[in-house]
C-alpha cells in the first residue's frame, strides 16, 4: 500500500492516538492485574501469548552528602552551559501532538 504524503500525516496520527488510548488503558489495568497476581501469590503468571511478571528492583536511597554533591554537580553544568564552556549536539525527531479537542477525551 503506497500513501500519499497526506495519507501518511493521516495514518501516522491515527496511530499515535491509537497508542495513547492503549497506553492509556494498560496504565489503568496494570494495578488490577498486579492485585490479582498478588492476592495470588503469585509473581509469575504464564498465558497463551507472554508472562505476566512482578520484579523487584532496587531503588538506592543515598546520604545528603550524595544530593549535595548532585546539585553542585547540576549547578556546575548550569554555569558551563551559561558559560559556553559546555558543549551539545542537536539531533532532530518527528513528533506529533494531538490537538486538545481532538482524539483522546479525558477521563473526568
């Protein structure tokens, strides 16, 4: 199937809605699965298409000593930036942004 250029602006929105609604959607099932996993017992649940799974990860937690020296290190390379000293590569992207009356209606 060969789009014109306005048949690909066309589709290409469509999809990018389509995928917000789904994103959208798995945001608000995934605790429902999870509760049901969890009152289960369970950390891993196999079906016909993929695994359903409950990983830990570790999230550090580090000494004020740590965020001081992060923030001196954000305001050093704030004042490089302002400076001129710090250095940046552009690289472009398509985006698309879907109008505020158009598309996904929220919830309320």
């Amino acid at each position: 199937m060969v789009l014109t250029y306005e048949g690909l602006l066309g589709r290409y929105s469509e999809l990018k809605i389509q995928q917000r609604k789904t994103e959208e959607e798995i945001k608000s099932l995934n605790p429902l699965v999870r509760e049901g996993m969890e009152s289960r017992g369970l950390d891993k649940q196999p079906t016909s298409v993929g695994d359903f799974l409950i990983l830990k990860k570790k999230q550090w937690k580090y000494t004020e000593e740590c965020e001081t020296l992060r923030q001196a290190l954000k305001n050093k390379e704030s004042d490089e930036e302002a400076r001129g000293l710090a250095t940046f590569v552009e690289k472009s992207e398509l985006q698309f942004r879907v109008k505020k009356d158009e598309g996904i209606s929220k919830k309320k």
